[in-house]
C-alpha cells in the first residue's frame, strides 16, 4: 500500500490494483489485472510516486505511468531457478526520488548477491550500476537514499558471529557517488537474525536488530546515527542475559522500520502490533491494539504528521504521528 499524499493512495488486492481518493476510507479497483509472472505469481510490494506513475516489485517488477490502467514488465535480470525454471530477478528494494528509481535485485547466479540497478526514467530503462557487498536474501534486505547521490544499504539477515559470510556482509553499506561505488560501515548490531533500517529527509539513521525468536519473543535492539553510519548510539534493547535498555518488548518479531524524523519512528512486529516512538528511540510504545496477534507494520507516511499502518489487517490512520483510528481491512 502507498499514499502519494494526504488524500490518494493505491495497494494490491488479489490480481487487481486498487485506489483510494479519500485517505484510505475507501478502495475502487482501477486498470487491468495485474500481470503475473511466469509462475502465476504477483509481486508483492507497492511504491506509487503520484497518480499515474507506480511500481509492483517482489517478484519481478511492474510497472505503470498511466495510474494502473496498463503494466508493463520490464522482465529484469532473468534466470533460470532449479526448482520453478525460469522466472525475473527478485526486487529486494525500491526506492523512488522522482522519476529515479534504484533498485536491489537480487543476482541470478547467487542466493546471497544483490546487484543494484537503476533507471533515470521513471521506469522505461534500466540499467546495472554496481553490486554492493550485502547479502541478497529476500525480505532481508533495506535501502535508503537521502539524497540523488547518497543512500545506505543493510542486507545482513541470518550471519552468524565468527562465520566468513559474517566478515564479508555485517556491515552498513554506503555510496556517496549516485551507486557506483560502496564503501562500508560498521554496523552494532548483535543479534542478526534480520536488520532493518531506515532514515529521515535530514539523514539521520535508525537501525533496528532482531534476534532468533523464541515462540512469540524475540531479542531486540534499537541504534542511532546522525553522522552517516560512523558512530552508533543504543537506544533501546532488550535481550537474554544483558540489562534492558529503554522501553522496547520482547514479544512480536522485527518486520518492518519506517522513521519520520531523528525523534519518530515506526516499527512493525509479526505476531503483535505496531510501536512507535517519540523520543528518539528510548521508549516504544504500541500504536494500537492487534489482540489477534496477526502482527502490524508501518505502510506510508507523507510526512511527518500523516501515515497509514496495518494491525491484524485492518488499516489505520494517524493525522498527528501519534493517534490512530481504524479505518477498514486491508489486503497489500
């Protein structure tokens, strides 16, 4: 699901798009069915950046300019897979700055490689910009650009401590040079089961990281970085034979990061709620009530005030960061 501002908003909902001209309080399907790939499968992720031009990605990529009516499939980095033969590349990540969109994909000739590929177009072309050293594994992987030449990768989920995958990609990746060079970055997390990161218009830097789970619990803990992933400060923790630090719950597993400011974040839990914090980090606290357990995740904000999220699939709304209401189920 994606708002393009206060009012508009599209998401998936089976094979079709669908579009909201009042906040979210309604949908109507609009355009075609959605092209699957190959296999019969649809991607699973949806970035609009205004009304006409918007991105499907996951498995594989689509793409529209005319607000969905039409998809195109630029069929990127396509490979043959030992068990389901051929299909496209695996989108790791999108991030749009206008009519730039970089994409992670994922490499065809390796589980744990991601090429970055880029289009300066909205779309039309693509081309391969460089392979930052992250690890390429779906669902794990998070880009954030602040400017058109600055952005930060972190793709660490599953390494293990004193392994040569573990030397090789925990590390936050940078570039300063548009993607065509990375450098590294040390990254504090402890547990790396998976990593999520996410930064603000003025790049400050969040990094949340989630440890193996034990039924409903999982180990946590909360970084940030205001000097470009240099120096990290631990807000919050807790975890299994170490002192808690700040406010953070163990329950419900690490999904999703969304951060509006160096004070507000989102994060979003799988098997519990959403939590959000006003304090930089120190105190989190849940959005609102998921008493069936079936997780909740941050999925749009247009600012800093303005933002939708899910809760055991119902959408919510907050028009000031901080309150929510329910306004109806929700699909993608």
């Amino acid at each position: 699901m994606s708002f393009v501002d206060r009012t508009y908003g599209f998401g998936q909902s089976g094979w079709r798009l669908v579009r909201s001209d009042d906040a979210g309080r309604t949908w109507r399907v609009v355009g075609n069915p959605i092209p699957p790939d190959k296999r019969n499968y649809l991607p699973g992720s949806t970035v609009f950046t205004g009304l006409s031009d918007g991105y499907l990605f996951g498995r594989g990529l689509r793409v529209t300019h005319d607000g969905g009516m039409t998809w195109t499939d630029p069929h990127l980095a396509p490979y043959i897979d030992f068990y389901e033969g051929p299909r496209d590349g695996e989108i790791l990540a999108l991030q749009a700055r206008g009519r730039s969109i970089w994409l992670l994909i994922r490499c065809g000739d390796s589980f744990t490689c991601a090429d970055l590929v880029i289009s300066d177009d909205g779309g039309s072309t693509w081309r391969k910009q460089s392979t930052p050293d992250i690890r390429g594994v779906a669902g794990s992987v998070d880009l954030v650009r602040v400017t058109d030449t600055l952005a930060y990768a972190v793709g660490a989920v599953g390494l293990e401590a004193d392994t040569p995958d573990f030397a090789a990609h925990h590390h936050v990746a940078v570039t300063e040079d548009g993607g065509r060079t990375w450098s590294n970055r040390n990254d504090p997390c402890r547990q790396t089961l998976v990593e999520r990161l996410a930064g603000d218009a003025a790049g400050d830097l969040w990094l949340v990281c989630g440890g193996q789970g034990a039924t409903a619990e999982e180990g946590k803990e909360v970084y940030r970085s205001d000097d470009g992933a240099r120096h990290w400060r631990l807000m919050a923790s807790v975890l299994t034979g170490t002192p808690d630090v700040g406010v953070l719950q163990s329950g419900g597993g690490v999904s999703r990061l969304l951060a509006v400011s160096g004070q507000r974040a989102y994060l979003g839990l799988s098997r519990s709620t959403l939590l959000q914090t006003a304090d930089g980090g120190r105190t989190w606290r849940p959005s609102f009530p998921a008493p069936g357990g079936l997780g909740g995740e941050p999925i749009s904000f247009v600012d800093p005030s303005h933002g939708w999220g899910i809760g055991d699939r119902s959408v919510y709304r907050t028009t000031d960061g901080i309150h929510w209401s329910r306004l109806g189920g929700a699909d993608r």
